[in-house]
C-alpha cells in the first residue's frame, strides 16, 4: 500500500494519472502519448491502463498501435485498452472487441483512416455513409505496423 502511495504521489509529479480504471479522454486539453498533439476529434481517441494504474491517452487507434508496439510491448502489464467510439461521442469501447472502420473517406487523425465502433449497427451506420473495410482488432493493428492503410 505504502508504496503504490508513493508511485502515485511521483506519477503526480511526471503528470501522468495514477488510477485504477480508464478516465474520459479530456479532449482539448490532453496531449497524444505518441505524437504529443492535442487531443481534439472526438470521433477518435484510444487510452491504455496499466497493470500499475497507468494511463496513456492517444488522439488515434494508429499512435495507440505504433506507441504500445514500442513501449508497452509485455502484454501481462497492460490492463485494459479502449477506444473511442466513432458514432458515440463520449463513449470508451474496449478495444479488442470493437470493430474497425478502415475508410478513405473518414480520415482519422494520423492518416491510417481507422474508426472503431461498438457493435454492427453503428458500424453499418457509418459505412454506408464513408464506404470502406472491416477490420478486426488485429488486422487493423497489422495494417499500422505494416503502414498498410
Ligand atoms: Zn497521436
């Protein structure tokens, strides 16, 4: 207890939150864990929790990809990933499960043009509107490690 007292108080320091669960993304005021820049479309958003309490939070899927690939490769410390869902505003979606959008038509912020969405509805929704490919978790996370997008 003592010392999970003590990585808090120097998470608080370094700025970087120290919790047990995800947090809203704070767009407009939050800065990309990857690519440093301001967290502003709310169509797109990802945040990774620690096994440590940790939490990273990206403006897109592809920083959330390219920055875990490299910093957070030991799977056992990651606690949870999610996402934000496209057609809810506000709404964190775990990542694995989610289904992703790739459309040229629906660019995201870092250029992979990848979504994630809930559930099929809202991703038909969306697909009828911006024509493209579903992914699943890891094709879409192949395609920004392969840069294929
Ligand atoms: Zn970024």
């Amino acid at each position: 207890m003592k010392t999970l007292a003590i990585s808090c108080w120097l998470f608080a320091i370094g700025f970087i939150s120290c919790t047990n669960d995800i947090k809203p993304l704070a767009y407009g005021n939050a800065s990309c864990a990857n690519c440093k820049m301001l967290l502003a479309d709310k169509h797109f958003g990802a945040e990774i929790l620690t096994k440590t309490g940790k939490i990273y939070v990206f403006d897109s899927f592809e920083c959330m990809v390219n920055f875990k690939n490299e910093y957070l490769t030991d799977e056992s410390q990651i606690d949870k990933i999610v996402m934000a869902d496209a057609s809810k505003e506000g709404s964190l979606i775990d990542a694995r499960s989610a289904l992703y959008l790739h459309s040229r038509n629906f660019p995201s912020p870092m250029g992979a043009y990848i979504s994630a969405f809930a559930d099929e509805n809202s991703f038909t929704e969306f697909k009828s509107k911006y024509p493209g490919s579903k992914w699943s978790y890891s094709q879409a996370t192949d395609s920004v490690l392969n840069k294929n997008y």
